[in-house]
C-alpha cells in the first residue's frame, strides 16, 4: 500500500471513480431486493437498502451513497441521509434481526443532511436509535467505510462487531474543511487539518477504531474477492454464541 498524505486519501475517498454503492451492492448481493420507505414519513433515496443473499445465505444490506451524475447527487444530498433514510435504516435492522439475517453496511457520506426540516423530523434522535439498537443487533453484524465516513451520519451505521475501511477512505467526526474552519477560523488550511485529524485507514486501524483495511474494489475479480471476505467473517460471527458475539461488540466499543 503506498503511503499517501491524509488530504489526498480525502480526495480519493470524494472522487467520483469510487465505486458506486448501489454497483458494489448488486454485486455482491444475489436476487437483491431493493425495500423502500420507513414506515412513518417516507423514503430517502440515499440510503440504498434491502435484502439477498451472500453464497446462498439470506442478508440485509443498508447502504448510504452518493449518486451517479449531477441530477442523481442533488437528489441524494450528495450523500447526505435525511431522517426517514436513517429510519428506513433503523426499520431494516430490526425487520434483519426478526428473520435471523445478518445485516453489511456499506457507507460512503459525508455526513447527515444538515438542515433544520431534518433536525424537526429526529435526525440526532435517529441516528442514536441507530447506534443504540446497532449495539444490542443480536445477529452478525458488519460494517465497511467505503468513501467518506463523516460524524453522526456514519458512525449511525457504523457499529458493527467489525469495521472495515476502504484502502481510499476516511473516517472522521466532521470534514478536513469543518475541522480547519472551527479551528482556525479558515477553511484554506483544510490539506494541516487532515494531517492532525488522523483521518486514514492507516491512522484508525493503529488506533484500533478499524480492524481491517481493503484494498479498493473495482473489477469483477476484486468484488468477487470483497464478497468472499464478507462471506468468511459474516460465517465466523454467526458461528459464534449470541451472547458472546454481543459482549465482544459491547467490550469493541467501550474501548473507545
């Protein structure tokens, strides 16, 4: 892996040659069935979710992503998930762990959408209701930063019994940009800011916050590979007793 100044991992983790969620989901994913809507207040695009099966085991896939083109990015935020993306989230969860299937996250956001129509609809409420009921999952739970992994809005979907990180990601409270801003008091100094930050798969693997790095996935070969890894940890977890796969996640966590 060839070591790369934090900012440029960020502009890595933004660019536009990133896979797409919605590619990697279907790939991985056989007869994947898209479920939309949240039950109570609609159906936020951005988060990319149902269920299919990995090698013949049924699994619960939630994705938050970012579009395909200019329209389709506009119409996700940019990848911003708004509260009834978070609930749809939440209701998969739960609807997961009804049916015994174990649920992958796949997450690429810069963070959740912040305006005051979605602060009115529970969005800090739903994403704690998503870390909250994450923690108490009692089925196999994985989750992969593939992009930007940005504040709440990724951490929501983010407390798996693993994370893994993308070799192109990061995983951060807020953006280099926000950092250098509140800091600072000038955005500019955004490239000193993902210095300190310790933002990089590298830096939050040593940090114990990851526990895997993957190398970015593009052709068929490297997805066929992403799958079988997913394959081989989802099998090891579910092996596991309940109660023991919840004290390992629960002692993951109070390590922080």
């Amino acid at each position: 892996m060839t070591k790369k100044a934090a900012f440029d991992r960020v502009l890595e983790a933004r660019s536009n040659d990133k896979i797409k969620i919605k590619t990697l989901v279907n790939e991985i994913a056989d007869n994947f069935i898209e479920l939309h809507g949240d039950r109570a207040y609609g159906d936020d695009s951005a988060v990319y979710a149902g269920i299919g099966s990995l090698n013949g085991r049924p699994v619960t896939i939630i994705g938050i992503r970012k579009g395909d083109d200019e329209v389709s990015d506009a119409d996700v935020h940019f990848g911003s998930a708004e509260p009834d993306g978070y609930h749809k989230a939440l209701r998969l969860m739960k609807q997961a762990e009804k049916f015994n299937r174990p649920v992958i996250t796949l997450i690429n956001t810069p963070g959740a959408y912040p305006d005051v129509e979605a602060e009115y609809h529970g969005q800090g409420y739903l994403i704690s209701q998503l870390i909250l009921q994450g923690m108490q999952l009692k089925v196999p739970y994985i989750s992969v930063i593939v992009g930007e992994g940005g504040s709440g809005g990724a951490l929501a979907l983010a407390v798996g019994d693993c994370v893994w990180a993308f070799e192109n990601s990061i995983y951060s409270i807020l953006s280099p940009e926000g950092y250098a801003t509140i800091l600072w008091k000038d955005s500019s100094r955004a490239r000193e800011a993902a210095d300190v930050m310790k933002l990089t798969p590298e830096d939050l693997i040593k940090q114990g916050i990851i526990d895997k790095i993957i190398p970015e996935v593009r052709t068929s070969a490297e997805i066929k590979q992403f799958k079988a890894q997913l394959f081989d940890k989802m099998e090891e977890l579910r092996a596991m007793p309940e109660q023991e796969m919840l004290q390992k996640r629960f002692t993951r966590y109070r390590g922080f």
